[in-house]
C-alpha cells in the first residue's frame, strides 16, 4: 500500500482520484496541489451558465471547500509545482515546499492554443479556460459590444449562443469549411451553422486571422483575415483548441506524445507515477490506439480508475467516451470518437430539431452524435461498445429503436 500520494492538479481527475481514494479506505498522507486559488471547480458552465451570469461562482464547486480538510487531503491551492524529481520521488512547490510521494498522479489538465498573429496580445482579447477569464469576459460584454469569436468549435458555438442570448452582436470566424469539422459530419455542421443564423449570429467559414488591429490605446478594435476580410469587434473571444499541460512530465523525462503517455491501466513509462484528464494519451482498448480525450465524463472515470489500482486493484480504463455540448436548446451528445468512419448514416431529419448522425467503419457503429435524441444515444452507448454491425436499412428508420436496428 503506498504511503505517501500527491496528486498534481485542481480539475475533474484530481478530485474524483482523491474522492475514491477516501471513499474506498485509503488511509496515507494524501495531498492536491492546484495552481487556481479556489477550490476545483467545473469548467463546462463557465461558456454557458456562468458566463450568462446565471450560476454563482459558488454553485461550480466539484466538491464543497470543507470536503478537503473534512477527507484529510491536504490542499495547496494557488500553488504550482515546478518540477518533479523521479529518482528521490519528490515535487518542489514554487513557494520551495518539497512533497514526497510514493505515487505521484499527473491530472495538469490543458490550456488554451495561443493565437499566434500579430496584436494577438492587445487589451479585449481573451481565452475562456478559468473562472477569471469567465469573469473578465462577462465584464467586458457590456450591452451594444461588438464579440468575434474566434474558431467555431464547441467552445467557440457555445460561447457565441451565450452572448447572443444576453443580447450582444455576435460574429465567429473559422478557418475550415463548416464549424465543429474536426468532431462532426458535414450534416451536423450544416444543421449547426443555420441554428446560430436563426438566433442572429453571422459565421465566415474559410477565414484565416492574420492579425489584430487596435484603436491606438491598445485595445483592439478589428479583425483581418487573409482573405481581406476586416471584422471589426470590441471584444475577441479565441476558441482554436487547447494542448496538454505536459511540461512538467517531459522534462521529469517521462514518455510524451500528444499528451502524457500511459498504458491501459493509465500508467506512465514512469511505474510510480499516473496521469488522467486532459493531459492523459491513455491506450483506449475500444478503439485499439492511444487517444488524448477533452472531457469530464473521461477524467472522471480516469479519476476513479487511477485511484483503484493504487488500492491494489488492477483496473483498466475501458469506458466508452461521450461528450456534450449546450447550444441554445440543443443538446448535443456525443458517444464513441468518429475518427476514421466511412459511412455516416442519418437518423430523423435535422428539420424536426431531434435526430442523429451515426458513424460506421467497415459496417461496425463506432460513433454518434445525438442532438435532442436522448433514446438514441443512451442506446449507442451499450452498442458500440458491444461493436455491433447494425443493419443500415433500420438503423435509418427512425420509427425502429436504435437497440432493434441489428
């Protein structure tokens, strides 16, 4: 049993891997080290709810403050570790504190792509990942503002529904053809794309941002792209994808591709150290190859995971990911990954706002996103993880449940 855990990070992961550890009689010295000064929170609401200003900061809250010293977990809130040391098994805290671990758990999570142009850096240019920023963009979304977002992925869609709502003038640039093209077919896009129309949002596809224009006092004031487009804007919202926090595992020299790389059981090359959440490149036995996945659902269950087999329990990470997004009243779910599918085969038709998109390869239902069809994809779920070949013609026909389309 070991003796001594330190978990590095203050998300999703951490705390559900603390949380079990607790719960299942862990005993040890157990301690959480998050750079954020509160305590770890739920990021989701903060494009949606809380943005909107309709959720107190206090309602984010994973688990209450008092959870922590209640558990005897010891928090070091708005502290950073600076490196880790694998040979004498220790973390130093920017503040010196040194931790020592017998495990060590990696749940950095991610952050925010920079968006590399210039004035890039001017004064109304923001990144949503934390509380603050949330707060700092709420703040600068005065009524008449002028928001351009930039990327129209699910953050960018999300954050674009939630301005609109609150009454702002609302643009999102993106550089492919259709948004949210790296999770979606082109059907779910289209379907997508007219939505935020209808509710007054103005989306150019095939626009690259080339640079940032400010007002001379250093706030900026415009948009260009490359393709001579000029958007003027008080307020940018960047939304162009996010990259693993993984400096401190590559230069404690473990095994990085893409994201901290672990084995089924969310192992590092290290053996006494883990990582889960954002930051994780875990081998999915699903889909037979490492994946980096961006979701709630999956640094819980790596969370959970994690946690069991420092219990002495050998467990695999085997549960089949799903995703959500909220866009004005579309609920979007997503479960299985698309990567890789040749047939795409449509269920219900997007004009009745209720219908899904589902993704085979080789005839075998590897993925779907379900849009206000919440049969559908509590169904997908127990069949693409049973890898299932179902029949086509059914699976069409909306009027024959997803589960009886074999």
């Amino acid at each position: 049993m070991y003796q001594q855990i330190v978990i590095v990070g203050g998300g999703q992961a951490a705390v559900q891997a603390a949380d079990t550890l607790r719960r299942r009689g862990y005993t040890g010295q157990l301690a959480l080290v998050g750079d954020e000064p509160w305590v770890p929170y739920q990021r989701p609401p903060l494009s949606k709810k809380y943005l909107a200003g309709a959720l107190e900061r206090e309602r984010l809250s994973i688990r209450p403050p008092q959870f922590f010293a209640d558990h005897g977990v010891q928090a070091h809130w708005g502290r950073r570790v600076t490196d880790i040391a694998p040979r004498e098994r220790h973390v130093r805290l920017d503040d010196q504190l040194v931790l020592p671990y017998d495990a060590l758990l990696l749940a950095t999570g991610s952050r925010p792509r920079r968006l590399q142009v210039p004035g890039g850096e001017l004064e109304g240019v923001h990144y949503l990942r934390t509380i603050a920023d949330a707060d700092r963009i709420r703040a600068a979304c005065s009524p008449g503002a002028r928001v351009l977002v930039i990327g129209g992925g699910y953050l960018g869609l999300e954050v674009a529904a939630t301005a609109r709502e609150l009454g702002l003038e609302v643009t999102v640039l993106e550089m492919a053809d259709r948004v949210m093209n790296r999770v979606t077919c082109a059907a779910v896009s289209a379907f997508y794309q007219a939505e935020h129309a209808r509710h007054g949002v103005t989306i150019r596809c095939n626009e690259t941002v080339r640079a940032l224009h400010g007002d001379g006092s250093g706030r900026v004031r415009a948009v260009l792209t490359e393709q001579g487009g000029e958007y003027p804007a008080d307020v940018v919202i960047v939304g162009v994808g996010v990259v693993p926090a993984d400096e401190l595992a590559k230069a404690a020299g473990l095994e990085c591709e893409n994201g901290v790389v672990t084995d089924g059981h969310c192992r590092t090359s290290d053996e006494a150290i883990w990582a889960a959440g954002d930051c994780a490149s875990h081998f999915n036995r699903q889909y037979g190859r490492h994946l980096r996945l961006e979701s709630v659902d999956n640094a819980f269950e790596q969370g959970t995971t994690v946690a069991l087999n420092l219990l002495g329990t050998p467990t695999p990470h085997d549960k089949l990911p799903w995703f959500w997004s909220d866009q004005y009243d579309l609920k979007l779910i997503i479960v299985g990954v698309a990567h890789g599918y040749d047939t795409v085969v449509m269920r219900g038709t997007p004009a009745g706002r209720s219908f899904s998109a589902c993704y085979l390869r080789g005839g075998e239902l590897i993925a779907i996103d379900s849009i206000n069809s919440p049969k559908d994809q509590m169904a997908a779920r127990k069949l693409i993880a049973a890898h299932v070949r179902p029949n086509q013609e059914k699976l069409a026909d909306p009027g024959v449940a997803l589960k009886d389309a074999l």
